[in-house]
C-alpha cells in the first residue's frame, strides 16, 4: 500500500501564548515554538502501522517553505520512507482550496492507494482532505479514529461522532481520511534518529514541475482572505484572583463552598 | 440579485437539531431580506416530522426522501445537494462531525467559495461575506473576508448563533426527491458503535476536577484524584489526556465525550476549546487554573487563577483536608 501523508508545520499551540502584532494583521511570530500539526502526527503515525501491516511505503509532503524541512525530517525519522517539499512564490496566500489544488497535482504524479491527512491544522478549518477528495473524485472520511484493512480494494474505518460513539464505515481504495487525534500512541522521535536522516535529500516541486497553473492558487485566486486578528472576547470573562497561592486557595475554597461544592 | 441561502438540517430520530434554529438565525445575518431555505435529507416518517417541525423558521423547506440517505452518509448527502442545489447558492451547515464530513467536499462540487467553523456572521460587503473565525485553538479571533460571487459554503458553530424567538414563517415543504434519484458512494455506513460506560460516571457528579494537557503525564493524574477525593468530586478531563491514553474516554468532557451539568467545574490546565466547552451545560461555577494568561478559558470562566497545576492542586487539597479535618470535630 502506497501511503502520502499531508503535513504541515505549525505554532505550537500547547507551547504557545498568541499574541498579537502592533498592527493587528498577524500573530507575533519571533518567539514561537513550531511543531508538526499533531493531528498530522498521528495520521503518520497510522500510516507508518498500516504499512508494518499490509507492507508498503510512506511519503510525508507538506507545501510550504524552506523551514518546514525539519518536519519532513522528523517524520521521516519516524520511519517515514520518504519526504516532499512542495514550494513555490506562486503558492504564497492560497486559501484551502488553493492548497488542495497543489496537493491533487502532486498526487496525480504518483500512484497513492491511501491519502492521509490531519483532521485539522492551527486555523481550525478541517477543510483539505475533504477538499483534496472530492478533486480527485476519491471517497472521503473525517475524524477518522480507527483504520483496518480489509483487502486490497478496502479498509474498515471508524469516525469519532458526539458523545464518544464510533460511526463504523467501508471505504473503497483509493480514499482520502482526516485522522483523528488519539488514534494510535505516536511513536517517540529522538536527536539520534533526527540526525540519522539529516543528509538524506528531500526533492522540492514548485509550480512548473507541477503543472499547476499560476491563477488557480496563492493569494490572485484565493476567495477567502484574513483581513485582521483580534482579542477574543467569547464570555464575560473570568473575575482572576491575584492573590499570592495562598489567598488564592483561600478564596477559590470560599467560592466553591459558597456554590455547594463543599458538602 | 442575492443569492439564494439554504441550512442543511440535522436530524436525529424524527427531531432537528439545535443548529436548525440556530442556521436560521444565521442566515438573517447573511441577507435579512433573503428568507432561507431548509434542506433535508432522510427517509419515511422521521423525515416528515422533521420538515414539518422547520416550517416556522424557515420560508421554504426541501424534502429530498430517499432510501439510500436513511443514514446521514456525508458522501451520497454531498451527491444529493450536488443534484438540487442551484449555482450561486450560499449553504449555511452545522460545523460538528457530519458538516466536518460533508462541506469540504461539497464547495468543490458546487464551486463555491468555503468557510468553516463561523462564529459570527457580519454581513455583506460588495462581493465579499464578512464572518469571524477563530485560530491557535481559540487563542486569537480573525475577521476573514469571503468572495461569495459565485456562491458559498458555510460551516457555522453549534451555539454561536442565538436562535430567534417566536418565527412563524409558514415555509412550504416541497418534495425534491425525484431531482435526485439513485446516489451511490465509494463509503457505505455499517454500524454506530455506543460508547463504553466506564469506571465512574461524570455525568452524575455535582463537583468536577477536570484536567487538560496542563497535568503533564499520567503519574499527576493522581494529584487531580486526591483533590477530587478531598471535595468527594469526580475526575473528568478534557481531550489531550484521552489521547494520551492517561485517563479513559468515559472521563472525557466535550462534543465527542460527555456533556455534563455539574454545580462546580474546576478546569485545571485545560485550555479551553469550543468542543470541550460545548460539554459543560447547566451553567456550573467554573474556576480555571491555568498557567498561560492567554488560556480561552479565562473567557468563559467565572473565576480564573494563573498558576501551575502541579504546585497549585496538592497544596489546595492539602488546605481542603484541613478544613474538613476542622469541621469534623
């Protein structure tokens, strides 16, 4: 089984205070910690299992720039057979729909029976495999959280639904799936393995080698455009006690029995 | 000329969902002067109900009966809409597993422009739709602008738009099933599997100790229990420590866990996504412990404390035991 899986490289947003920049049109990015999207974790991790069952290879590609190498390298020290760079001036500013046109142009270049892709990255959108799919007139799933393959032709798949209930699924190859968090335990990666793939040479595509032609991606032909960032303001807000520990302790433990949770 | 809005419905067991009432309300925010249409898709009796339940909120209803979409398989529904839908349509759909499912796909089919997980719909200018999205995990709001110039689809979150009162728009329903005749899809649905009971129901506790990434590893989930012990509370959680495998899915609080309705939650190093937030109902006093300032639940939490867990819980628990060692004298 041919697997690609689509990666992207990512604040960390566990790792992470947002800021916003002086003009509001950005985040502050200087002292961010990057990472892999950790849903795109998991789908190669899930990737790297079915091939260890069922036999074939991996390929991690991500569209990007030349600093989202280190994942690549990361996956691959993973056990990723192979990594793709995939950049380009021309793809600067594409929206959802501009990335999953680049990324059906890179898979028409080879012979994929299963495509894998995180459920969501920091934007929230769950929007390119499902995008990437209907392109390429391949079935699509999300929120994918267990894969078994049935033969050659299919897999048995579950989608994580409300309250923890599994919607069972078959699914006929070649398909795209969005891969829920917690699917499998991702393998640990460490500095050893890092540097064992240092050298190894990671081929890059850019629009040429792609065929993609340059007013169906990047900022021209994006329909969706971030104007500004702003301050969330979803509730009231919390009243925050500034206490030392103590009177912290103190004052929670006062309010907490005041609303009966004290019995 | 607008162009035409339509809420793809949910339903489950003959009822809509909340988020039918709530697309409604959305779609006046897109276009008050152009009264939406609800589409629904389904089979027999439990799809009549449904219809007829949404014809005061909606002007128009569209029935689309069909066997085959007895099951909300996103694949074949995608093949339906892409059979009635007229281009330039705008598609308002509720941003949960089934529209996650289902819009992607359906704007390339349509070749419409696509947002997803709308919290505030701001209105039109020129060609473009104005919404609010969020990033970094609820971290950072933006304001994004949509080309809706050749139609759009919409996912919209469950909650964000408050449902109008008392509409009574008397909507016809009108059958577009024979538009649409057989759909067949490379995934066919076989069974929903119920989630497992588990150890300890946090459905029925009226204190929650709920902890997040911010408990660090599985060792310090005794550090949450021991706090919990103290109130006579549960240990819930949110998504981060299911998949670590730290806690079961049964402790698990959110849209894809359990929604509970205890009297106090105590979020401790949990940072607050909408699908953890979307399972915590009845209002409890919520008091977040969170050593990030910048933690979304600070915006929802009635009290906050900036702090680390680690060093925070024992010494809280240390100061309940004290008290209830005092008031058991």
């Amino acid at each position: 089984m041919e697997i690609l899986v689509c990666a992207r490289r990512v604040p960390d947003t566990s790792e992470n205070e947002i800021a916003l920049n002086s003009a509001g049109n950005d985040i502050e990015r200087d002292e961010l910690v990057y990472s892999i999207n950790e849903p795109d974790n998991y789908a190669v991790e899930e990737a790297l299992q079915i091939a260890a069952r069922a036999g074939g290879n991996v390929t991690v590609v991500t569209v990007g720039g030349e600093d989202d190498e280190e994942i690549l390298r990361r996956e691959m020290a993973m056990g990723a057979n192979h990594g793709v760079l995939i950049t380009d001036g021309a793809f600067a500013g594409s929206d959802g729909r501009g990335i999953a046109t680049i990324l059906k142009a890179f898979v028409q270049k080879g012979n994929y029976d299963l495509i894998l892709t995180g459920v969501q990255a920091e934007d929230g959108a769950a929007q390119v495999g499902g995008m990437l799919a209907a392109m390429l007139d391949y079935p699509f799933a999300s929120l994918v959280n267990a894969i078994e393959v049935l033969d050659g032709k299919k897999l048995k798949i579950s989608r994580e639904i409300e309250g923890g209930n599994k919607e069972m699924n078959e699914i006929d190859l070649p398909c795209v799936l969005s891969i829920q968090t917690g699917i499998n335990e991702p393998r640990y990666v460490g500095m050893r393995g890092i540097r064992a793939v240092a050298s190894v040479p990671i081929p890059t595509y850019g629009a040429v080698e792609l065929g993609v032609a340059a007013g169906t991606v990047g900022e021209a032909a994006a329909k969706v455009k971030r104007v500004d960032y702003f301050v969330p303001t979803l509730g009231r807000g919390a009243e925050m006690l500034e206490g030392d520990r103590e009177e912290n302790i103190e004052k929670l433990l006062q309010l907490v029995a005041a609303k009966g949770g004290l019995k | 000329m607008m162009a035409r809005i339509f809420a793809y419905i949910v339903h489950r067991a003959g009822v809509a969902e909340d988020t039918a009432a709530e697309l409604a309300a959305a779609a006046i925010k897109v276009d008050a002067a152009a009264p939406a249409t609800a589409i629904v898709c389904g089979w027999g009796a439990e799809l009549d109900a449904v219809c007829e339940s949404l014809r005061a909120s909606y002007a128009e209803v569209w029935k689309i009966a069909n066997e085959a979409l007895a099951y909300p398989n996103a694949e074949l529904i995608r093949k339906a809409l892409v059979k009635v839908l007229p281009p330039g349509c705008i598609v308002l759909v509720p941003h949960e597993h089934f529209g996650i499912d289902l819009a992607p796909g359906l704007s390339i089919k349509t070749n419409a422009a696509f947002v997803s997980d709308v919290l505030a719909i701001e209105g039109i200018e020129g060609a473009d739709l104005k919404v609010v999205r969020q990033e970094f995990g609820g971290q950072a709001n933006a304001h994004v602008r949509c080309d809706i110039s050749s139609g759009a689809v919409i996912t919209v979150r469950p909650g964000a738009c408050k449902p109008l009162e008392g509409a009574s728009l008397g909507g016809a329903v009108v059958d577009k099933s024979a538009d649409v005749g057989t759909v067949n899809a490379g995934r066919r649905y076989l069974q929903t599997l119920v989630a497992e009971a588990g150890d300890v129901d946090i459905t029925k506790h009226a204190v929650l100790v709920s902890v997040g990434r911010g408990i660090q590893e599985k060792e310090n989930i005794a550090i949450a229990q021991d706090l919990a012990d103290a109130l006579g509370a549960a240990v819930s959680c949110s998504r981060p420590v299911v998949d670590a495998k730290w806690l079961e899915k049964s402790r698990q609080v959110g849209s894809s866990g359990k929604t509970v309705k205890p009297k106090v939650y105590l979020a401790c190093g949990i940072s607050g996504a909408f699908q953890h937030l979307a399972g915590i109902k009845g209002n409890p006093f919520i008091i977040a412990i969170n050593k990030n300032p910048k933690a979304p639940i600070f915006q929802v939490a009635d009290v906050g404390i900036v702090d680390d867990i680690l060093e925070f819980l024992p010494e809280l628990t240390n100061k309940v035991r004290e008290m209830r060692g005092v008031s058991a004298k």
